[in-house]
C-alpha cells in the first residue's frame, strides 16, 4: 500500500470512527452502519482537501466503497507519487 | 377572510385546475385534495370529537396532506409523528396526545405493528379512509382557538412535549407569510422538512393557503441524491426552506449547483445558525434575481417570527452567524436577564416573545406550559409569552435580534432541537448505568457531534447500552461516541462536571 492510500484509509477511519486496521478494500457503504450519509459527506469533503480536488455528483455516488474510492482517485491522478 | 375552511375553499374556488402537490408518483390538483379532503373529513366525522387530537403517520403523499387539510375543516387536532421514533417514544406521544388510533399509508402497517403498540392504537390506512363517501361539511363552526396541530418536541424530563398552535395563530402566520414572501398561484414549494419538524409548517400552509404547488421530497429522495437533483431540475420549484445542514450537506454532495439553484427565487434558512464561511459558498451558487433570507423562531410561536433578507452584495463583510431580522409585526420581544429583569438595550439576555402567533402551550401538560409561557390562559394576545431560552442581543440602530446562544442545555443538531437532559435520562434508564451525562461538542462551524460519558460496572457493557438508547431515542438524538468511566468527575456541589468532560474531549 502506497503512501497516499494509506492517507485515504487514515481519513475514512477519522470519519467512519473504525480502527484504521478495520478499513480494508473489501468495506462498502451499504453494508457499513458507521458509514452514513453523513459520514459520506465527511469521507468526501476530507478527500477533496486533502487531494485538493473536487468530486461530480456522479462519482460521489459511485465511491460507496474503500476499491471504489481508491479507483476514482486513481482516475483523477490523484494517487500518483 | 374567514377561518381556515373558508380560505381554503377559496383557494380552490380560484385554482381548482392547478396543481397543488406535484408528487413524483404524479400531481394532485386544487379541486382534488379537496374531494380527497371531504372523504377524510367523513372519517374523522365518525371517528373523532372536536378537540380530541388525531395522529399522523405522515409519508408526503397527497392524501397525507389532504388528511391534515380535513382535520382543520372538522376542528380535530393533528399531530405528524414520525414512524422512525421508538416504540418507547411513540407511547409517550400517544399517550400525551390520549388518542387510541393512528393514520398512515398502507406499507407502514407492519412496521407500526411491529411497534408492539396496536393493542392500544389501532392502525388505519390512508388510502382506505380517502377512498370513503364524500362528505358534506356543514356549517361546523370552528373556534378560532382550537388547536390546528400539535408539533413534538424534545423534552428535559424525558419525555417529548407537544407544542399546540391555534387556527388563529395559523391566521395570522398566513396573512404575514404569504404577502412577505410573495406566495400564491404558480409559486412552487420544496418540502424538504419532515411533517413532524416545525419547519413544515412554513411548507404546509404556504402552500394549501396560498395556491401555491408543493413538491414532496420524502427521506428516501433526500439520500437519493441523483434523482433528488432530476426531481429539482423537472419541477423547477421556486422557494426553498430548510435548515442550513441539509443546504450545506446537499451543496457539498453536489446536488445543489448553479444549474439546480437556478429557478429559485427564494433560499430561506432558520432553525439553527448559518455560519458565514457556508453561506457565501451558497451565495455563490444562486442566482443574482435569488433572496436569501434568515428566518428565526421557535415551535412554540408558529413556526417562525422573525426574517432577515440578507443583502447579498454586502455579504462578504459578514461576520459570523447572520442577524435574526426584526420580529414580525404584532410579535413584542424583551430580553431579561437572569433574575427576570429587563435588560438595557444593546446587553445579552433571554428573548421572551409575546403577541398573537404565541402559541396555546403544551398539550395536556400544564406544569409544563406554566414554566415556559407567561399569562397562557389570558384572552388579550399581546399580554401572552413565551420564554425561548435562547440568549440574544438587540442593536438599537437597526432593531435585529443577534442569536448568542442558550440558556439551557437544548442544542441543534443537524437543525433538530434537542434537550441534552432527555439522552441522559434515557442513558440512566439503562439497567447496568450509574451515571451519565451528555455534551455536544463543535466539530467546525458547522457540524457537532453528541458525546456521551456512562460509568457503570464493566466497560464491556457499553455494546448492550448502545442498543439499548436505540430502542428509547430517535436515531438524530443518538450519541456518537460513548466513552466508558469508572466514575465521573464532579464539581464541588458535588455535581457531575461537564466543564472537566468537555476539557478532555479537547485535550
């Protein structure tokens, strides 16, 4: 895991209040019940700070899990070193 | 202009063709709420008696808003309850309001069931009742002062209280909303506020009182954010009113953009402080022919009594929260300090409103109502009052109240208001608890989070505790985080010390 992933799973365990050992790729929005619309609102607005970028509403609704999070950051080259 | 019923049916004598609820299952005109209306009305005719209350199990369809329409033309008070309140809660709403039915569409049956409550409140379906035989209102008078509704609020002893509002409280609201914000016939409400939160009230009868088209947005659309944007950009509504929370969260998930905004002649928030670094983002996004107004008010006063239209081009030099505006005209404020006296102008104290929209008091609790209004039972309006709690300051110059805080425990979160005391008596009902106490902690200007500190025996038995406040409170009254402690820390008086608390979630 590269640094700058680790940042992503460090804010989503901020938001989602898990240990960060409990964010692995495999976690989705909908089977998570820490993670809220509300927290969904946290993970996104922390992201777009922390990789000064800014999100559509269509892809805001596709991150609903730590893959899908990870890809759409990928695609923004927003993970690259 | 009448009561109620006479303005209403002429509203529909003027609009009959036009559209009053635009639901995404499809539009209900003027001239049919009413019909569904008078079906309804010959249920409740049956089933009810004038001023014994009768309670809603709202799910923003157009027969639900015809139900609370009829119940206004019969003189029976409504209550809109949420379903999503636990069983516990229910059956102290119900029994406040001594009512052994409740009404609600069809798909909810189950799950009111499930409540374990329909031994005592039978179940009724919406659809079913709005399908009856049409029903002649006769000249049924309706007393000015009965209750109109009955609107739940958290309380400090535990138990949620009921605000009842008047038909002549309701009067007066219309006669002042609908000429300061221009509502009427092709205007076109968003109802983003649940029923059961007294914002609705602004979107309820802004509308049916008005001729105005309402555009339901229930809690599933709310989340649902694509369809939530196409529902906005399609129906096009002009007048936007909720609490600043659900303008920020929908303008940081995208919803709300320039494009979505844009039909929008009025953005309209209240219910809890709009910090300025948030509002000029928003400002940001309307368009240039778009009022932004503050509003303020409290449950007890009919939904609101002050407004603030803000002057967008000098929005920048804003500093902190916006003003509350003037009170409207006929609302009287003081502002008294701690031991009732009056304050000079200009200091901090409590706001106590007086003047004909303070609402009846609280149903059936007059402890209650004797603690928070003033001469409640007096037939001149002007000498009624209400007590808000909330601190506040008076520039002279302009005459516009500033909110500085409160005086009491009550918070806002996420724009619902919310005693701290009624999650540490639900906490302390909890078999394993010894003590607990709440603290609601400022994340950022704009968001908090509910904090709760238990000692009891083991900390192992938070997991259990945790489920067991699920079951007592509504889940926007559920802490985030519990924190476990042999013991709290006490003050001197030998209370327990929240100060100490609050110093070491920051530490």
């Amino acid at each position: 895991m590269t640094d700058k992933e680790n940042q992503v799973k460090q804010i989503l365990s901020r938001a989602l209040r898990l240990e960060i050992t409990e964010i692995t790729d495999e976690i989705k929005m909908s089977e998570r019940p820490e993670w809220d619309s509300l927290s969904h609102m946290e993970v996104i607005v922390a992201l777009e700070e922390e990789f000064n970028t800014s999100f559509s509403l269509d892809e805001i609704v596709e991150m609903n899990s730590v893959s899908r999070i990870i890809g759409a950051l990928k695609e923004k080259n927003c993970l690259e070193d | 202009m009448g009561g109620l019923y006479t303005r209403f049916l002429r509203v529909v004598e003027e609009n009959g063709d036009k559209i009053a609820v635009a639901h995404e299952s499809g539009d209900t005109s003027y001239s049919k709420i009413f019909s569904i209306a008078l079906k309804i009305s010959g249920f409740l005719n049956c089933e009810c008696t004038i001023g014994h209350p009768v309670a809603l199990l709202h799910d923003k369809s157009a027969e639900s808003y015809a139900f609370m329409l009829a119940a206004i033309f019969q003189g029976i008070p409504y209550s809109c309850v949420d379903i999503k309140n636990p069983p516990k809660r229910l059956g102290s709403i119900f029994s406040t309001l001594s009512n052994d039915f409740v009404v609600g569409p069809e798909v909810w049956r189950e799950e009111f069931n499930n409540k374990g409550l329909n031994e005592t409140v039978k179940f009724f379906s919406i659809e079913e009742i709005s399908r009856g035989k049409n029903f002649e209102i006769s000249s049924r008078h309706v007393s000015e002062n009965t209750v109109a509704y009955i609107m739940f609020t958290s309380g400090s002893t535990g138990n949620p209280k009921g605000v009842a509002i008047s038909h002549k409280n309701l009067i007066r609201f219309i006669d002042w909303i609908s000429g300061d914000f221009q509502l009427g016939p092709n205007k076109r409400l968003l109802n983003v506020n649940p029923m059961y939160f007294d914002n609705s009230v602004f979107d309820f009868f802004g509308t049916f009182f008005t001729g105005a088209t309402l555009i339901p947005v229930d809690s599933d659309l709310l989340h649902d954010f694509k369809k939530l944007q196409l529902t906005i950009l399609e129906k096009k509504p002009t007048f936007w009113f909720s609490v600043p929370s659900t303008l920020i969260y929908l303008q940081r998930m995208k919803v709300l953009n320039e494009k979505s905004l844009e039909s929008f002649e009025y953005v309209m928030f209240g219910g809890e402080g709009y910090h300025e670094s948030e509002l000029k983002k928003l400002d940001q996004i309307l368009s240039t022919k778009c009022s932004l107004v503050n509003v303020y008010g409290p449950t007890e006063c009919t939904c609101i009594c002050s407004a603030k239209f803000l002057d967008r081009a000098k929005l920048y030099a804003l500093k902190g929260l916006p003003s509350l505006g003037r009170l409207l005209p006929g609302f009287d404020g003081k502002i008294v300090g701690m031991g009732g006296q009056e304050m000079i102008s200009g200091e901090v104290g409590e706001l106590v409103l007086f003047g004909p929209n303070i609402g009846v008091g609280y149903f059936n609790d007059s402890q209650r109502t004797e603690s928070s209004f003033i001469n409640a039972k007096s037939e001149t309006p002007e000498e009624r009052g209400y007590k808000t709690g909330d601190l506040v300051r008076l520039d002279p110059s302009s005459g516009e109240y500033y909110f500085i805080g409160r005086a009491d425990n009550q918070i806002k979160h996420m724009g619902y208001r919310i005693e701290l005391e009624e999650i540490e008596l639900a906490l302390c009902s909890c078999a394993s608890i010894v003590e607990a106490a709440v603290i609601y902690e400022k994340k950022s200007e704009t968001a908090g989070e509910i904090i709760s500190f238990v000692s009891s025996e083991a900390e192992k038995d938070l997991s259990l505790i945790r489920k067991q406040i699920e079951n007592i409170l509504p889940s926007y009254m559920l802490p985030r985080r519990f924190i476990w402690k042999h013991e709290l820390p006490k003050n001197s008086n030998g209370k327990i010390d929240r100060k100490k608390l609050r110093e070491e979630i920051q530490g």
